[in-house]
C-alpha cells in the first residue's frame, strides 16, 4: 500500500503543478481520486477563487468517488473562503480514504484531516511530505512573512560572467537553458530586472514556449525613472503589468509620460546606501498578491539582494567556457570581506541542460 500511496502522491504532484504561477496568494495543490488501483479522477487547483483540487478531482470522478480513495498534496481546508470547505465536499463524496501530503499550515484552513477522522475516513498524512512542501514555498514564506519567494536567475560563463562585456547584452547560455528560463517565469508571479538590464537589452520579459504560457507582472528597479515610454515591455502586447519602483526624488514628469505608456510607478523610501529598500518593494507586491518574484539581474541588482539577505533559490546556468576580465560579473556591490560568511547554498542540485550546466540551490539562511 505504501508504494501506491507514494505512486499516487507523485499523480498527485503532478496535477498540483499545472497550478504554479496562477494560484497565488493561494498555494498550488493537486488531487487524485483512486478505486481499485485505476485513477477515476483528477484536478487541480487552477486559480484563487475557483474550485479546489479536491473539487475539480470530485467532479472529474463522478459517482466513482464511492468507496474510493483521494490523494491530495495538501490537507482538505475546514473553512469557508471564498469557497466552501473541501473536508465537507470529501465526506459528501462518500469517499472512504484520505491521503495527505501535507498538513496545512494556515491555522485558518487548517483542521480538515481531524473533521475527517472524526467522520469515520480513514486518514494517512505525511505521503511524500518534503516534495509537497517544496512545491509550496512560495505560500508557505508568503504566509509566515507577507512578502514573496524570491529565486535569483543568471546565465553564466565558468568564470562568472554574465555579458562578455560591461554594458552589453547578449545570451551566454544556450537555447536549452533559455527555454527552462521560460519555464521558470511561466511558473512564477513577477520577474524582475534593474534599470542597467533594462537600458541595455530592452527586454521583453514574457514566456515564449512553444505550448504557450502565461506572462509574468514585470518589475523593474529604477530609482531616477530612466526607462523609456518607448521600451519594449511598455509596447508589446502582454496581459502583464509592468512595475516600476523609484525613490520618491524620481523626477515626476517622467513618472507621467511612463504611466502614460501604461506602467505603473510605486515610490519607495532608500537605504543608507542610497538604494532602493529592496524589502519594502518586495512588502508592495505581497500586498497584492505576488507570492514569488524571479530577479534575473544583472549584476547590481544580484549584489543588493545578496547584501539584504533577501534570496531563497538560485537557478545558475553555466556555460562551457570563459570570458575573462572584460565581462560583466555575476554578482558587483557585494562582498563578504576577508572575515565575512559566504552566502551559500543547501539541496543543490545540477543538471545539464543542453552543453550548459544548471546548479540550483537553496540558501541558507542567517540566523
């Protein structure tokens, strides 16, 4: 049974991660209903507001959900939301079984695996809990903190660079590794770059794959409001947004020629350094919503997220070759000294992708 739970729960995943990037400020979950050894039902949970995995996973099963089992990557919720509670949609199913993922940590949500129990089912909890975890990151440092999961991208040569010279553009990784950056923003809320990326490649920064996929909010860090009406991101047709943080001495005629271009402009306060409060942008877009932002740079913009301890994941593509001293490095304005702790990384995992290789990694926090 332990094995079919496992092989379930991975069904279960699955389901849940067609939801990444469209659920937030909700977590993404997946549901699996099971009789007999062969899957009757399956959904997800596909945007705030509308049904619950197990819901969509009830109505695909049908009257198959009798005396059957459901696979759920994330405790049923025990409340009413904007949507009834899921423990009540189970039990009216006349399912027999429950297996969890994980418990939910919203001490709102929570409880519906004990109402369960209490009717009668038999609940298992705890089913492939680390992946079901994983996969909600987001929520979960957007419940504790109100502020997004934030994954640092770069593509990078074997020494480090990210251009193969200061102020120009241009790809270092190769098309395999550009089509998993797609991924990545297709899964995510909000992408991120400063005003140096901006000037400099006049970016678009949506998803382009080949199945489709759904455009990212775009953030962009310009304290003095140098990015053009006419950029590319403000032209293109894109149901994203465009943000763009700038102090509050940000010259006020370019914020109306920028808003006329369709961005939106939210002043913050600056550090001591004379820098945008990188914590307060990241508290403005937790209060609508955003649950994980992907900042692809460039190197300043890495540098200040570094220097505020304010990085949860890294995605780093490497290339096969060097580029020496005139090209841009990976990380500038940040330095851990001669006596500093290193930032680093934890589960790190490398792949290739294509003739590149992808290192990714958690950080470890600093207590």
């Amino acid at each position: 049974m332990d094995n079919d739970d496992d092989k379930f729960m991975q069904l279960a995943l699955e389901q849940a991660r067609k939801g990444e990037g469209r659920t937030s400020p909700n977590p993404c979950v997946g549901a699996v209903i099971v009789r007999d050894g062969v899957v009757v039902g399956q959904g997800y949970h596909r945007r705030a507001g509308t049904p619950h995995a197990e819901i969509n996973a009830i109505a695909d099963a049908g009257p198959a959900c009798v005396g059957a089992t459901i696979y759920v990557t994330l405790e049923p919720c025990n409340h009413t939301g904007r949507t009834p509670p899921c423990s009540r949609a189970v039990l009216a199913a006349k399912l027999k079984r429950v297996v969890i993922g994980m418990a939910d940590p919203n001490p709102v949500a929570g409880g519906g695996a004990d109402f369960l129990k209490g009717q009668g089912l038999e609940v298992k909890m705890g089913v492939l809990e680390d992946e079901c975890r994983q996969l909600i990151f987001p929520f979960l440092k957007y419940l504790a903190c109100g502020v997004p999961w934030v994954v640092m991208k770069a593509g990078m040569s074997l020494d480090g660079k990210i251009s193969r010279m200061r102020g120009h553009g241009g790809a270092i990784t190769g098309p395999d590794a550009k089509i998993r950056v797609h991924e990545l923003r297709n899964r995510l809320d909000a992408i991120l770059i400063g005003i140096g990326t901006a000037l400099i490649d006049d970016p678009s920064l949506t998803v382009r794959l080949p199945e489709g996929g759904r455009d990212p909010l775009r953030v962009v860090i310009d304290s003095r409001l140098r990015l053009s009406p006419k950029a590319k991101m403000l032209r293109q047709e894109s149901s994203a947004a465009t943000w763009v943080f700038c102090s509050h001495q940000a010259p006020e005629e370019q914020q109306k020629r920028l808003e006329q271009a369709g961005a939106v402009i939210h002043r913050i306060e600056t550090n001591q350094q004379g820098k945008l409060d990188l914590f307060q942008m990241l508290q403005v877009l937790g209060k609508s919503d955003i649950t994980s932002v992907l900042v692809e740079g460039g190197s300043g913009i890495h540098g200040s997220f570094l220097r505020a301890n304010l990085v949860d994941r890294f995605f780093l593509f490497t290339a096969p070759f060097f580029i020496g001293d005139e090209g841009t490095s990976l990380v500038e304005g940040y330095s851990i000294g001669s006596q500093g702790k290193p930032v680093q990384l934890t589960e790190i995992k490398t792949e290739k992708v294509g003739q590149d290789l992808l290192i990714q990694g958690l950080m470890v926090q600093s207590s």
